[in-house]
C-alpha cells in the first residue's frame, strides 16, 4: 500500500498500529521511522508528514496507549455507577487486564524513553484525564466511607503505585511462584488495595 492510498489521518494511524505491531513484535529497538514506514507499506519519507522524529511517534504510540487505557478503566466504572466500592476493584482489574492484553504499548507508556512529555500536549492531556479518573474514583470511596478522607492526591498516587508496581513485577515474572502459585494477580491486587480500605473490598 502506498501513501496515495491513505488518507491524511489513515496514514497517522496505520503508522502508530504498525509502530505498536513492531513493538509487540521486535522491541523498543526495532522501532524507527524507517520500521514503521516499512510495516505500513508506505514510502520512508511518508512518517515525516506527521512525525518529526522517533520520539514523536513514540509519544503517538503512548498518547494512543492512554486513550486505550482510559477507555477501559472509564468502561470498568461506567459498569458499577455509585457503587464505589465496585468501582475500585472494577478498575484495578481493567488495569491488570490492559497490561497483560497490550503489554507491548504498556511498557512503552511508563518506559521513561519518552523525553519531553510537555512537547506532545495530546500525551500530556491524556495521561492526566487518566490520573484524574482514577482520582475521581478514590475521592468517591472517601466519600463513602471506604477509603480515609484526606489528601486524595497523594492516596490516588499511592494506590496506582500499589497497583502499577504489582501489575509490572508480575509481567516481568518477578513475584515468587510460592505466592503465584497460590493467588490469582487480581487477587494480590484486591489485598494490596485493602490495605488502604477502611472497609474490606472483595
């Protein structure tokens, strides 16, 4: 397929899927214009109409990789409106399911190799709607009596840190196979959780 084929915003869009397809398929290192130019079928000046360089389609892939990922933490507590309770678990089960289902894009998103997260105002603005649905959440469970009161700022962070930090040891098979043998992922994650709760969350 050339580049006369797409349409302005189709060739966007193939680009990040066939940079996200290279990620998946080859690594972070395997990733370059030129790749992902290649992936698509499209001539190798044809990224530059959209991308500078590597690191804006990086931020592409990442910026597309929270869309993803605020998609599914919004549908999870779209699912249990005011039910808070339901709400939090929902969400750090979407978490863990969006990490192992998108792995490859998961990893780029909080790899660090993105180096001026200011320059891309679409990554800087999604990435925050995401905290801020999260935030939202946990406020919610303080209201209810769920979560302390106080300071839902930082009990978010801690809570995505919680659930962020268990989601990537176990990608990256570095939680003890005395504990995985016993408990389910989601299963950690509802005991990290409910070490913040006031009240048990099942």
């Amino acid at each position: 397929m050339t580049n006369d084929t797409y349409h302005h915003g189709d060739l966007k869009n193939a680009l990040i899927r066939a940079g996200v397809e290279i990620l998946a398929r080859d690594g972070i290192g395997a990733l370059s214009l030129r790749s992902v130019a290649r992936e698509a079928g499209v001539s190798h000046s044809a990224p530059y109409a959209h991308f500078s360089d590597k690191q804006a389609l990086i931020a592409a892939i990442s910026t597309e990789g929270f869309h993803r990922l605020y998609a599914k933490l919004e549908a999870a507590s779209a699912h249990f409106k005011s039910q808070p309770i339901k709400q939090i678990t929902a969400c750090a089960r979407a978490y863990a399911d969006f990490a192992v289902q998108e792995r490859d894009i998961f990893n780029i998103m909080f790899s660090g190799v993105l180096e001026q997260e200011k320059a891309y105002p679409e990554f800087v603005e999604i990435s925050k709607a995401t905290a801020a649905l999260l935030a939202k959440i946990v406020s919610s469970c303080q209201d209810a009596g769920i979560f302390p009161t106080g300071k839902t700022d930082l009990l978010s962070v801690a809570i995505w840190g919680q659930m962020h930090g268990i989601v990537s040891l176990a990608l990256e098979k570095q939680i003890s196979h005395t504990v995985l043998d016993q408990y389910k992922l989601n299963e950690i994650l509802l005991f990290a959780l409910n070490q913040f709760a006031l009240v048990e969350l099942t």
